[in-house]
C-alpha cells in the first residue's frame, strides 16, 4: 500500500489514484489534491484535463511537465476550504504546497477558484501570497561605504 502524495494520510489508490485516472473529483478539495498528486507523478494529461475551459488557453504543457521533474515535492497542506459542497457550483481551497528547488525549500501559497463545468469540478485560476520581503536595515547601494569599516566601497569590498 502507498500513501497518496497528497497528504490525507489515505491509500493512493483510495485517494487520487482515481481522479488521475479520470474519475471526477467529489470537491474542489479533492480536486485540489488531485492536482498536487499530478505533479508529484508527473500526470501533465491530469493537470490539462482538470482545468477549466477559459484556463487551458494559456497552459504550458512542457513547462509544466519540466517543472514538475524539476522539483522534490515535499507535501501539502490545505489551510482552508470555502464552498464547494453539494447543489454548490463553485469553490475555493487556499494551500501551500512545499517543494525543494535547486538546494532550496521554498512553498507556493495560493487561493485557487474552482467551479463545476459539464458536472465535474475544474481549477479555474488561483491567487498566490506573496511574502513581503522585510528589511532590517535600508538596502545597501553598491557605491555606498561598506559596512565593515574597510573604507572601500561596497561593490568593492563585501558586495561582491
């Protein structure tokens, strides 16, 4: 028995092993999860099948085929769901799903919209959250002095 990629803690074949084969997904969560899976086992027909119509126009199959290759996923985790229940045609699952890129561990935090198309949940789009990057002191120009005292320049000293 392996246990989906997606987190839930199920059997993969109990889990999204179904959605990827084609089975429509019961929730946007579902769904959500499915998708997660996809790039984890590098299902491209998955994540081209489980968009909405009006997305797929400026889907990058290669792109996200080498994407998915190019990264170690290291799990997801769903924050929080908003519709998406039975007789509702939309929905929305806000996640970060963790991966290791290039010796780095960075996440992806989105709120992905979802609704029913032809009586199956689609990805429509997503909005991702973005860190702000915080300073602790004002950015250093490259010509001011350097901060080590050296009395060189900082392009010249310890900005290298």
């Amino acid at each position: 028995m392996t246990l989906c990629p997606c987190g839930s803690a199920r059997p993969f074949d109990a889990c999204c092993g179904p959605i990827l084969a084609g089975h429509p997904a019961p929730t946007p969560e579902a769904l959500m999860r499915s998708r997660y899976s996809a790039y984890v086992k590098c299902d491209v027909d998955h994540l081209e099948r489980s968009l909405a119509p009006e997305a797929r126009t400026d889907h990058d199959r290669k792109a996200a085929e080498q994407w998915a290759k190019a990264v170690e996923w290291q799990g997801l985790e769903i924050l929080s769901t908003d519709g998406g229940t039975e007789g509702s045609d939309t929905g929305r699952v806000e996640f970060i799903a963790r991966f290791r890129q290039g010796g780095f561990d960075q996440s992806h935090h989105e709120t992905s919209s979802f609704r029913r198309h032809e009586g199956a949940w689609v990805y429509v789009d997503g909005k991702t959250h973005n860190k702000p990057i915080v300073r602790s002191e004002p950015k250093r120009g490259r010509n001011d002095p350097c901060p080590c005292n050296s009395g060189k320049k900082y392009k010249h000293c310890c900005g290298r």
